[in-house]
C-alpha cells in the first residue's frame, strides 16, 4: 500500500498486529479472544497460547476487585487503571491498561508496560525523602557546631564557623557526589589536607584501603579532620616548615569500620594542655553519635597523635 492509501483499506488486526502497545480482546467470561505480538511478548507467551486463558491467571490477586469494577462500568466508558500482571517465568510487571467494555460483554484494551518507570519514580521518592532526611541532619550538625564555637572577637569567630561550616560542605558534596550513598574516606581527608599540600614535598602522607563512610560518619570525620588539620596548622606540625602528619587506616578482619591514626611528626615539641580546649571538644564529640564512634588524643613529645574509631 501507499502512502496515499486511505486508512480503511487496512484491516484492524493489521493495526493491532503492528501496534507497539499490548493489545488484548477479551469475552464477558475475561477469556482472551485476541492478542497482538506485543501483548504476547510483554507477558512472556506466543500468542497461541494466551487465547482461551483467562485474565485471572495473569492478573495480580490484589487487583481483582478493580478488575471487577472495570467490568461492571457502562458500555463505551473509558477505563484506565495501573495493574500488577505475571509474566510466564512467574515475574511480575507493571502496567498502564486503557480500555473500553463493549455492549455484548466483551472488552478490550491497550496495555503499555510501566515497570521501570514505577522503579524509577520509587527511586526519586526514597531520594526525596533520604536528601529532606540528612538536610535535616546537617542543619542540626551545624547548629551544635555553632552552639560549641567559641572565639576571642566576632572576626575571629567568624573564621571558625567559616572553616568548621566549610568542612561539613566538602563532605555534602562528596555524599552528593556519590547520591547520598557514601563518600570516600580517602577523597574526604585529602579534600582537607589538599591547602596544605606541596606536591613531593612529603610533609603530608595519606595511607589507607578505599572505604566509603556512611553519610553521618563522612560529616563526623570531616569535623574531626578539619579541627586536626587546624590545630596542626596553628601549633602543631604543620606550623613548621619541617613538620609532617601521617594519616593512616587499615580496615579490621573482623569486618568492623576502621580506625584512623592521625600522627604529627618534626613539628614543635608537644605536651598536654592544661585544660581541655574547644578543638578537643569538638573532637570528641564529632564520633559520639556513631555506634562504637569515640576518639582517642595522645599527647607525645614528638607529636600529637589522635586516633577516631569509626564504630
């Protein structure tokens, strides 16, 4: 046929043969009495084997009674409904059926499977409420960092809230980076050592498996790693041209999360303070909240050395 041929030369099953859709045709009893390639092909059969069947063999339990109020419409009524129907390998799908019931009883349909966009729309509510879920959480984070920060005058308190608040926005994007599923232990530390870095020049040694950090302890962490790199940067080692900080972890047989050894080396001669200043504070309770989380500070001679069990 041309292009110039009029649509009634064709025959309706040549137009539901052709059709992307499922088509189905079913008598007043829900027997199939036709059925287009693709409608065999969604389900799984060769068509052959679908005619005399029933929609109750395919159709999921629960929607039953839709099924039923859809046989029950008017005549000509259209009906549309989101169904469950079971595949011949006993999987289940998805779909979106447009309909009509005919006077004599019997129906038809068009039938558009809608499985990955049901998958994909429940993937976007679970992120919509996982991002509401750790804004949340992060907003209570910044309001205790707020809440401990502490400072000799307003410029200077500024500067401690920008950095404390900046530590927790290179860990949000890293959670974001990674669609809030973990962020990269190792990515999170060198994102915080990196202004301090001179490449090759050895004063700062990163060491560790590739481990991903929940989002909670990937906020916890960049806390603790921020107020490290800035005590070692105001007193510590990195406040000398010769000092070096090691930062180490190795992940427990057991299958347990692992610690982080952050170690001062060649920096100014270290001794324990004599009262327990803001940093520590902030130290110690950056891990509380993680089950098992706490920190450990050592005070030595050479060198402050702090360990953080991540649970």
């Amino acid at each position: 046929m041309t292009a110039s041929t009029p649509i009634e030369a064709y025959s309706l099953a040549e137009l539901f043969d052709n059709a992307v859709d499922g088509i189905f045709v079913h008598d007043d009893t829900g027997r199939y009495l036709y059925v287009n390639p693709a409608g065999a092909a969604l389900l799984g059969y060769e068509r052959d084997a679908l005619i005399g069947a029933n929609v109750r063999d395919v159709i999921d339990i629960a929607d039953a009674p839709r099924v039923a109020a859809w046989r029950a419409s008017e005549p000509h009524d259209p009906v549309r409904g989101e169904w469950r129907l079971k595949r011949r390998d006993g999987s289940w799908i998805d779909v979106e059926i447009q309909g009509r019931i005919l006077p004599d009883g019997r129906s038809f349909g068009a039938v558009r499977d809608i499985t990955e966009r049901q998958a994909g729309e429940a993937r976007l509510r679970l992120l919509a409420r996982e991002v509401d879920h750790r804004a949340n959480n992060l907003l209570a984070v910044v309001q205790g960092t707020i809440s401990l920060s502490q400072a000799p005058t307003v410029s200077r308190l500024k500067d401690v809230l920008a950095g404390r608040i900046a530590a927790l926005a290179r860990a949000h994007q890293l959670l974001a980076d990674g669609r809030w599923v973990g962020a990269d232990l190792r990515r999170l530390v060198e994102d915080e050592l990196h202004p301090f870095a001179i490449h090759g020049d050895g004063r700062l040694t990163i060491t560790g498996e590739p481990y991903a950090l929940s989002p909670y302890v990937a906020q916890s962490v960049a806390m603790a790693i921020h107020e490290l790199t800035t005590n070692a940067v105001k007193y510590g080692a990195l406040s000398v041209d010769a000092g070096r900080v090691e930062v180490s972890w190795a992940t427990p047989p057991d299958g347990k999360a692992p610690v982080i050894t952050w170690r001062e080396l060649d920096g100014p001669s270290v001794s324990p303070p004599s009262r327990r200043g803001l940093g520590a504070s902030v130290l110690d309770r950056a891990l509380r909240g993680a089950p098992g989380g706490r920190t450990e500070i050592e005070w030595r001679e050479s060198g402050l050395v702090c360990r953080l069990w991540l649970g």
